[in-house]
C-alpha cells in the first residue's frame, strides 16, 4: 500500500502505478480533496486514514463523489463498506474497517510497547510491552477501557448512544475522550450515505413491478 504524505507525487503514482496500490489520504495531505478525487477516477482505491477531524467539507465532498460519480470503478474507504453497513442493517462498524479490534488489532511502536492502533499509542495508551503476555494486556487500563465502551456510551447514554450513526462507527471518534465536535464531518458524510441509501430504496419500492 502507498501513503499519500504531504506533497506526495501523484503525477508520478498516476504515471507508473504499482500494482496492489492505494492512495492513502490524511487530514495534512488531502487538500480540498482533488487529488483524492483523480487518484479514484484513475483507479486507485483510496482509503481515509483513521483521524477524526478533517478540514471542512472534504469528508462530505469526496462522500458525494462515492456516491454520484458515474465513472467511479474504485472504492473509497471506509464510504464502500459503511455504505454497505447502512444498506443492509448490519456489517462490520469502523472498529473493524479502520482495523481497531479489541484483541485481534494490535500496533508496536519504537520503543516495543503494544497498542491497539497508532492513534491510541499517540495519545500515551499501551497495552504492555511486546515482553508481556495477552493476560497481561487484558488487565491494562486501557484494555478494560475499550472492552467497557459500548456498555459505557448506553449505561451514561453519551452522544453516541443517541446518534443515528453508531451502527455505522460504533463510537470509534468519541472512544479515545475527544469531544463531541470530533466527528461532525464524519456525522455529515454518514448522512449522505444514508440519505442515498433511503432515496434507493424508496425508488425501488416505488417502482412499477
Ligand atoms: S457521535 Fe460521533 S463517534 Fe459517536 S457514533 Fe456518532 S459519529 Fe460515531
């Protein structure tokens, strides 16, 4: 897989793509999204990476063109598969699509401590260290805390137990303490997904059989 850092040379990725390729964007390197967008068009699958707050309307813009570009042939994840989540009422959540599962995702920095993901090792949560056995990482703090979340977001019924999107994120952007503000642009992008999904639906339903 290809990342995308700052100042990455699409042209050149476009000119000679390696095979099994993805363009791999983050918050520093999408810009308003147009390169996100011709690298898709070009037949790069592109993945978001796993942050929280983007600039202002990338998320819902390249959500859009999920949607409605007619020559699209590439997915753009995690839109492809929350969108399948959404179509079919269930499926797999982004614990799952931004490889955060509790007990089968794991992330060692530099020094061999263990984390669940380099989001969690930034911010200073470990399991242990890659000296220390699985009993040891279940009894973390920070195990405990994240095998607590969901009972967590219904028992304190926190913004995540009232947004119409958990079945969709289950909570991933508020999981680590930020606030609510964290995932709006996630929120609005959710809701074009949803939205398309219903308008299909309704068509096919009021289609003439
Ligand atoms: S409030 Fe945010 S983090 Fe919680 S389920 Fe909704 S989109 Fe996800």
């Amino acid at each position: 897989m290809w990342a995308a850092e700052e100042g990455a040379d699409l042209e050149a990725l476009l000119a000679h793509p390696p095979r099994s390729c993805s363009y791999v964007v983050t918050p520093a390197s999408v810009g308003d999204g147009e390169a996100a967008v011709r690298a898709s068009l070009a037949g790069l699958p592109v993945h978001l990476s796993p942050a929280a707050v983007w600039p202002d309307g990338v998320l819902e813009r390249l959500a859009e063109h999920f949607l409605y570009a007619a020559d699209l042939e590439v997915p753009i994840e995690p839109f492809a598969t929350a969108a399948q989540t959404i179509a079919r009422g269930r499926g797999p959540d982004l614990w799952v699509l931004l490889r955060e599962e509790l007990g089968r995702d794991f992330f060692v920095d530099v020094e061999g401590r263990v984390s669940l993901s380099e989001r969690w090792a930034r911010q200073g949560f470990f399991f242990g260290t890659v000296h220390d056995d699985l009993d040891t990482f279940e009894a973390s703090d920070l195990w405990q805390r994240l095998a607590a979340w969901r009972p967590h977001v219904f028992a304190e019924v926190t913004a995540c137990a009232t947004c119409a999107h958990f079945p969709t994120c289950g909570g991933f952007w508020l999981a680590d303490g930020s606030d609510e503000s964290a995932c709006r642009g996630w929120q609005a992008a959710f809701q074009l997904l949803a939205d398309a999904w219903r308008t299909h639906r309704d068509d096919l339903t009021d289609a003439p059989s």
